[in-house]
C-alpha cells in the first residue's frame, strides 16, 4: 500500500485514537512525575534540623542559606520539577534574604503553594535521606507526619547509608533524593 505523501500528517492521522502530540489524550488526567536532590554538609554552631525536625543532641546541624534539611528541600525540588517550574534556587535562592534562615517545612508549605497556584495537584511525595545520622527511622512518622501537613499531599521518608563511602558514608553530611507526582486540575473560573 503507498503512502499518502501530499497529505500533511496530523495527530489524526499519525495516531489514529491516540494520543496528540504533547502526549496529551481528551478527558485523560496524566500525570506528572519530577525528581528533587538536595545536599548539605555538616557545620558546627547550628540545630540539625531534617524532615521537618529539630534533633537535639548533635553537635552539627546543616550548613545553608535556610535550615539544611535535605528531606524538606529534596521535596520542594522534586515537586517544582514535576509541575515544570524551576527549582528551589529560582523560588528560594540565596538572593532572597528573607529565606534565610527559613524552615525546610515552611519552604515545602510554600512550594506546594506554588505547584498548586501553577494549576497542579500534588499525589505524592517519597523521599529517602542518605547519611550516617541521624537514625531517621527513630522519628520517621512523626517527620512524614510534619511534611505531610506542610505539603498537604502524603510524604514518605526511607533512609540509606552508602557503608563509609563518600561525604555520607564518612559522615561529613547528607543527602536527600525525591520522587514526587503532580497532576494538572481543571481550574474554576
């Protein structure tokens, strides 16, 4: 059978009942996943703060422009790429001196603000911390309990260690990895 070369092909015809272009189908919610990081090191002088926390009894806390905790910023980081619109820098970098000093869960509360004023939801968020301490499995509830309130959206919190290897594993800071799901909302006029 010989194609049809004169004819312009549209998403019709490219994909008979499929979806167009963008990927997008009619009446089809998709959604949208993003991946968040963040990395602090360990500095003497400050509350450690992580997963929305203060862990009293350390002597170290996290070096950062806010608090340093790694879960709270891998989640905003996480939810901003799934929504497509920037990064903690662009909403909360240095440059913005009333972020200094900020709370990581009062970042998150704002970040959903945003993610959610873009025209998205919020499914999920995980997030799994990499480091030596602290022990997070000690307080893992009561952190996914914090950030789940300041997200409005469930938050689940793993740990890992990377047994000695690198600035975790020789206990110089931490790392936090995030996965996070957003779908677009109709909005009302």
């Amino acid at each position: 059978m010989a194609s049809d070369v004169s004819s312009p092909v549209t998403p019709e015809r490219a994909n008979p009942g499929g979806p167009t272009p963008g990927g997008l189908i009619p009446g089809v919610i998709i959604p949208r996943v993003g991946i968040g990081t963040d990395v602090h090191a360990f500095a003497d002088g400050v509350p450690l703060w992580v997963g929305g926390l203060r862990w009293e009894g350390y002597e170290q806390g996290l070096a950062g422009h806010s608090d340093g905790d790694v879960i709270a910023h891998a989640a905003c980081n996480a939810i901003f790429s799934a929504a497509g619109i920037g990064d903690l820098g662009t909403h909360f970098g240095t440059d913005r001196p009333e972020y200094a000093g900020a709370a990581g869960v009062k970042l998150l509360g704002e970040a959903a603000r945003i993610v959610r004023a873009a025209g998205f939801e919020i499914g999920n968020i995980a997030v799994q911390v990499i480091g030596v301490r602290p022990r997070i499995g000690s307080r893992r509830q009561e952190a996914e309990e914090v950030l789940s309130a300041a997200a409005g959206a469930p938050v689940s919190i793993s740990a890992a260690t990377t047994d000695g290897l690198g600035m975790t594993g020789r206990g110089e800071g931490l790392v936090g990895l995030a996965t996070a799901l957003v779908y677009p909302v109709a909005r009302r006029g």
